[in-house]
C-alpha cells in the first residue's frame, strides 16, 4: 500500500503536468527581462532595482497572488543608508619611519560602517589569526587579549582539519564568514578590521572583492548612540604582505601559525592609518511581498514562504568597457522562478490548508540586509513561520539530474525533501563546494538566524546528456569569469529545464509543508532550533 506521502506526490505531480502549471519558457523570459541593460543590474536604491521590483509586483498581481506588503499594497519599505567610499580614500601603515601606502581598488578596499561622510583614525594593528571564538572547538584566537581601539588584522575562513566535527570538517560555518569577523571585532571594541584575501581562504579572488567593495554598500540605519567600526577593509594579498613585512612576518607564515591551536595573538607594532571619505545617503528600497490564502481557517495564518533576492549590483568598474552588472544568473534566475511560483500556487483549484508567501528581498548583494530587514519586522511572525524555500543563482545548463539542498538535512522535513526528489528522478547531491560556505551567503541564512528553518532549493550539479563533470567545469567558469561580473549575463542558447525542475520541487515540497499538522523545526540540538 502507498504511504498517504507517496499518494500526494503521485498526485500532485500529475496536476503539474496536467495543469503545465510550471513553465520553462516562462522563466526564461522572467530571467531574459530581468537581466536586460534597461535594468542596469538591478542595483539597490537605483533607478533599475526600482524597475525590478516594480515589475516583480506586477508579475505577483497578474499571477492572482494578493499583495502582502505595508498598507495593502505588494512592498515592505527597507530604510538603509548607503556608504560609497570615494577614490581618494587613503590607508598606510608605517613602522619605525618607514612608510607604505596601499592604492584604493588596487591594494584595498573598505567602508566605514559609522555612517559617516568623512572618518579618520588611527590605531596599533594586531594580528588574531582567522578572528574567531569559538568554544564549542576550543578555540579562541583572542586568547584573552584587548583589542580595545586597536586594528585587528586577520584571515577569513577558519582553522582546516580532517576531523569533520571540527569546524564542521571541510564544509565552512558561519565563524569563516567574513561578515563574523567584524561582527566579532566590534563586539571585543575593536576600532577597525583588515582581511588579508587570497583567493584559497576566501574562496573567491580579488576581483570579486573589488567589484563588491568597491562600491555603494548598504546597512541598516545605526540607532543613536550605536557603536560601529571605523572601517571594514580588504587588503590584497601583495598588500598584506608589505604590511606584515613591516613587522618582520610573511602571509604564509602567519597563515600557517593561525591554522594551530596555540596560536597566540601578535602585535605587529605597526601604526594603521586612514581616511575614509564617503558618500552616504538613505535608500529608500523595497522588498516585494505577494501571499496566496490557504484553505485551513486556522491553518492559513501560518506560511510557507518562497524567497530570492531580486538585486544585484548595479553599475560599476567598467570590465572590457561594460559597466552593467546584470545578474542574470545571479540572481534574476531565482527571481523568475518565484514569479513562476506565485502562478503556479495561485493557480491550484484547491488550495493547502497553509497560506504561501511570495518575498522577493532587497539588498543581499550588500550582506543579506533585505531578508535581514524582513526576519526583524515579519509579515507573519517567526512562530507562525513553518519553513523559508529560497532560490539563489540556478544554472541554465539543461535537464538536472540532481538537486543541491544544503541544510536541510538539518531540518524535520530531510524525509519528506528525500522523498520528493526521489518522485522527480532527482538525486540529492551535497554541496560540492561546502569550503564555500554558501549556507551563511545567501538569504535563508537571515530567516535561520531567527529560528526558522530554512535552506536554499539550489542549482544541480549533472545534466542529462553531458559529460560527467560538466557541472563543475561550467561552475568553475560562471564562478572564475561571470560571477559579479558584467559578464552574467542573459544567453539566448540557455536551456532553463534545470530551472523548471527545480521549481517543481519547491512547489512540491512547499505545498506538502504547508499541508503537515505540525511546523517543521530543526532537528534537535542544531544551533537554530527553535526556542
């Protein structure tokens, strides 16, 4: 006898097909749009973000999605500033009279996170290592140390073992983010933090982090009173190393001193010096929020919600004489899947006892702040919230073979995910590259943090057809040469199958969800469980 389960897969995926409820076709035009120069990549706060989300709305209100947003109307207002460190912004470092001077975009790259037009310091720069206190691995690369007013230099990533319960073996945790390193340097009353990238620790190389830098980031508006960091900065590794030179040290020396346990944090005595001139500015932006009623009277107050960031970043350093950053994989892919989702939901003859919100999110590009925004000021309240279905950045390469759902083994609803990608042919694969911490760098990760369980639906990793390893190879390019390039951008020969299936799992997986008599949760003794 089928389990009650397998019946609703059964028949749920019929009415898929009978319905052709989900479209490939149609998802590629949403992306195709989406990713047009009109748009001038999306950026936050821009005449194009604008365009995007306006036309994301339109979309949820023809698909028949009821607008969920402030005042009845399909947005959520996200206040932030907006800090765009000008060109003449300075940073030295000196010993002893003798001085070095790194160059804005060629040695370095920063933000004063005080909100400020014009910010000057200095300070002592120490060296902590990767920056992380972590006693659950007795590990603590402060050791006790002050770094009061000081200038913490540190790697990102954190300390590689073969043990796969240390820092979660090969796979990066939130303590490898650099966005824990300056929250973890504020927190000990550190004045200002430098990252020493290499490409091997951050996992991505200079360029990305220039493209991402160098620009207009956005945060939410400080609170009165409210203590930030002077500056926030990334320093290349040729920098780095005539920094660390002045104290006698070398990169590779001190990564290695940083991968030991009895690292001990080191004085450089060196003196760090900047001047951080900038342009800010509140931004007004928005996040796009359409729902679809469930059935249930008392059920329908609780949501399954479907999520992708509709921005990229805008209109920056010219590549090969392009300046748009269109993002068409990153990430108006998995923006059209959410319109196509909304369709699809709103389409159902009957509908699941849960209701199903739709949230395109603003600002991820710029840390999350969108989705951040949206898990403290919720539609729907955390505790109300049974689970957050996000889709970030899918390859249009063909039919998948396989789904990548990291973290959701990490939730009660692992059996039911296994199931459904069984139904559809679809092997789970895990995370092919989890020294990549893709977990912590996308917006699931804002709705984790409170509580709610949460992980993206994302790109497989084999195609029907292609040779074994095509997945990484084309992975390897898009991340080498496209991604947060102006090069991401629409291909009229893309097959977007590989996003359809992916659609038709989360409107699956969603629809199950949101018919369970209880909300999912993590499993028990994971960080995020419920409280």
């Amino acid at each position: 006898m089928l389990k009650p389960v397998a019946i609703f897969l059964i028949a749920a995926s019929a009415l898929l097909a009978q319905e052709g409820s989900i479209s490939a076709e149609r998802i590629r035009e949403h992306d195709r749009f989406l990713s047009l120069d009109l748009l001038e990549g999306r950026g936050v706060g821009a005449r194009g973000g604008d365009l995007a989300a306006e036309y994301i709305a339109t979309e949820f209100a023809l698909a028949g999605a009821k607008p969920a947003g402030d005042n009845g109307t399909y947005f959520q207002k996200v206040p932030l500033v907006g800090i765009e460190t000008q060109p003449d912004a300075t940073l030295n470092a000196s010993v002893w009279g003798k001085l070095v001077e790194f160059k804005w975009l060629d040695d370095f790259v920063g933000v004063s996170q005080t909100q400020q037009p014009n910010t000057r310091f200095e300070g002592e720069a120490i060296f902590v290592g990767h920056g992380i206190t972590a006693p659950e691995y007795q590990w603590d690369d402060f050791k006790g140390v002050d770094v009061t007013g000081k200038v913490v230099v540190l790697f990102t990533n954190e300390p590689t073992s073969t043990d796969p319960k240390f820092f979660d073996g090969r796979a990066l945790t939130y303590y490898g983010r650099w966005v824990y390193k300056f929250e973890e340097a504020q927190r000990r009353g550190a004045r200002a933090v430098i990252i020493i990238h290499t490409t091997a620790t951050a996992g991505y190389g200079w360029d990305v982090v220039r493209s991402s830098w160098g620009r207009e980031t956005p945060y939410v508006k400080l609170a009165q009173g409210q203590r930030a960091l002077s500056m926030a900065a990334w320093i290349t590794r040729e920098a780095g190393e005539k920094l660390l030179g002045l104290a006698g040290k070398t990169v590779d020396e001190l990564l290695a001193a940083s991968e030991k346990p009895d690292f001990q944090p080191i004085p450089l005595g060196v003196q760090i010096r900047a001047h951080l001139p900038a342009k800010v500015r509140e931004i007004a932006t928005r996040n796009v929020a359409a729902m679809v009623p469930g059935s249930d009277p008392v059920l329908k107050n609780e949501v399954v919600v479907y999520s992708a960031h509709w921005d990229h970043l805008g209109i920056g350093t010219p590549v090969n004489g392009d300046s748009i950053y269109n993002g068409a994989i990153d990430n108006g892919t998995g923006c059209a899947i959410l319109m196509e989702l909304a369709r699809a939901w709103a389409s159902q003859p009957q509908k699941p006892k849960r209701s199903a919100l739709f949230l395109a999110v603003t600002a991820e590009e710029g840390g999350l702040k969108g989705s951040e925004y949206y898990v403290g000021h919720p539609l729907y309240p955390a505790g109300k919230t049974a689970i957050d279905l996000n889709y970030d950045a899918l390859y249009p390469w063909g039919r998948a073979k396989d789904v990548v759902i990291t973290g959701a083994e990490r939730t009660t609803v692992w059996p039911l995910a296994q199931q459904i990608a069984q139904r559809l042919n679809l092997t789970v694969s895990p995370d092919a590259q989890p020294e990549q911490g893709h977990y912590f760098r996308s917006d699931h990760f804002s709705f984790a943090h409170g509580g709610i369980p949460a992980f993206s639906i994302g790109h497989a990793t084999e195609f029907a057809g292609k040779p074994e390893g095509y997945g990484a190879k084309m992975w390897e390019d898009y991340n080498t040469n496209r991604y947060h390039h102006p090069s991401d951008e629409f291909q009229s020969d893309w097959d977007f199958t590989a996003l359809q299936q992916a659609a038709e799992y989360g409107f699956l997986l969603g629809r199950e969800i949101a018919n369970q008599d209880k909300l999912p949760d993590w499993r028990a003794g994971d960080q995020f469980h419920r409280q």
